[in-house]
C-alpha cells in the first residue's frame, strides 16, 4: 500500500484563519463525486503499481524559508497523483523538486532523496546534473508557453537539442507526440503555421506533446488548467486520464473535482508537510486526517 511516513501528525491551523465549526466525525457535509471507472471495489487501482519514485525525508529551503519539511511518499509508476491543498502549501514547490527547476534561483537548497525508479538515482542528489534530470522529467506550466516558431518545430525542438538529425525520424516523432496530446486532427494541415495562431487550449496540448516528444519518465503538471475555459479544461482532463498509459504524472490543482475526476491518488499538503496521502476514493471520502476532511468540504484553503 502507497502511504506516507507520518499518517498521524497533527497540524495546527494558523491563528486568524477563518475556520467553521467542527462537523461530526467522519460525516461530509459536502462530497466530491469520485470517478470509480479506473478503480476496483476496494478504492485500489485494478491493475499492480509499480514504484516510480521514492520521496524519503526530503526538506527544502528558499535561503532561510523551511518551504518542505521532511516528506516522505511513494508515486506510483503510470498512474495520476494530485497534489492538493491551500495556497502556499508548498505543492508546486514539491513539484519543481522532481525536475529541480529550483536550481535556477541562488540560496535554495534541498535535503533528502528522492529516488528515481528502475535506476535507483537520487534527482535531488550532488551527482545529478540539473539538466539530466530535466531530460528526464518533463513539465507543462500554469499558462501555455509555444516558442514563437512553427507548430511542428515547438514540438522537434527537444528532439533537435538532443541530437536528432535524421528528418523522417523527426517527423514520426511529432506526429507520435501530437497524437498523444489529442492535437493531430487540428494541426495534421497546418504543421508549418506559427504556434503562436492556436487558441489557449490548443497550445497547452502542444506544451504537452513538446514534453512527451522526448519521452519522460514523469511528466509534471502545475495547474494546467487553470487559466483555460471550461471546454479546454475538459480535454486537457481527458488528455491527463489517457496519459497514464504511457507516462507517470504528477498535478498540482486547487480543482478538487479536476483531482477527483483525474487522479489515482491524491497527496492533501498543509504549510510544507504532507498531512495526509492515499487512494483518491479515499481521500474524498473517507480522510483519515481532520485537516483533510476540512480542507476537501470548503472550511479553509
């Protein structure tokens, strides 16, 4: 069973947060619908998971800010985690861990491991060049962000910068990628237009297909959706759902439907530490921590 280290740790809701009575024991007053179309009748996934990564005691620090403290937890191999909880939690700092985008500011500083699985390497680790472990973990951001070139060339550019020459193999490549990410049939006539001319839904898949070009092992999301209408949101969703056949995903979402509707499992986070983590069904109904059940029915965040 994927669990966290420290299941039972309270956490204390800082003075001046605007917090609702208690409800009773174990009752949600509101419920988030979970899809159990994935899930076998224990809330376990129906099909064995392998480990992909192993996050043991890992801490981080902007100069002399404690943004994470000591997290343990186990992602599972080519299944959805959701990262949830309040603003300023530290989930998009956990994050960016995984691929150490962290690296690019001065004075941060990581302990810990966290272990990536088959080759039992440490991401976070002195021995890890940065820019291996972005080949390695891809990442699509909060808005969509198309280099002002073509659409086929948006999606080539990772393969070119990894040496890729041969201009069949590159062809086949992006329309692998561009199938992935659901964008083929609107793009299949137009690979040579600007990026740039896509609508926000549009390019967001092409982030998407950028990243998977490359084939990462992980491939993280940090709120995707979040500045996308209600029709680009659903196939973006749609899009994180099928994904998990080929690639291990981690997102970041305030949605708590978008991470009920998506996810195999669901990690709730609180000021830097990992309150509470588990299968999705679970989590949404029936957490074993009171933060969490707070935090899922509306009373804070």
């Amino acid at each position: 069973m994927l669990e966290a280290s420290h299941p039972t740790a309270p956490v204390t809701i800082p003075p001046g947060m605007d917090v609702a009575p208690p409800a009773e024991p174990r009752v949600l007053k509101k419920r988030i619908a979970v899809p159990v179309k994935r899930l076998s009748p224990d809330n376990k996934p129906s099909t064995p998971t392998q480990v992909k990564a192993s996050v043991e005691r890992l801490s981080f620090w902007y100069g002399k800010k404690h943004a994470l403290k000591d997290l343990n937890v186990t992602i599972a191999e080519r299944r959805v985690t959701a990262l949830i909880g309040p603003s300023g939690c530290g989930k998009s700092t956990f994050l960016r861990c995984f691929n150490r985008m962290h690296d690019l500011q001065i004075g941060t500083r990581y302990q810990g491991r966290i272990m990536l699985q088959p080759d039992n390497v440490n991401l976070v680790g002195r021995d890890m060049q940065p820019i291996e472990a972005r080949m390695r973990i891809g990442m699509v951001f909060q808005r969509p962000n198309p280099f002002p070139k073509s659409i086929f060339e948006n999606v080539a550019y990772g393969l070119r910068l990894r040496g890729a020459r041969k201009h069949a193999e590159i062809e086949e490549a992006v329309e692998r990628a561009l199938r992935s990410a659901a964008l083929w049939e609107e793009t299949k006539d137009r690979l040579h237009d600007s990026a740039l001319a896509l609508s926000g839904g549009q390019m967001q898949r092409l982030c998407i297909a950028r990243s998977l070009v490359t084939k990462p092992e992980i491939l993280l999301f940090d709120e995707p959706t979040s500045a996308l209408d209600p029709l680009a949101t659903a196939k973006i969703e749609e899009l994180i759902s099928t994904l998990r056949d080929e690639v291990t995903v981690l997102i970041v979402t305030h949605n708590m439907q978008q991470a009920a509707r998506v996810s195999d499992y669901t990690a709730f986070m609180f000021l830097g530490e990992l309150v509470e983590f588990g299968d999705t069904g679970q989590i949404f109904t029936n957490p074993k921590q009171k933060a969490t059940e707070d935090y899922i029915t509306g009373r804070y965040g």
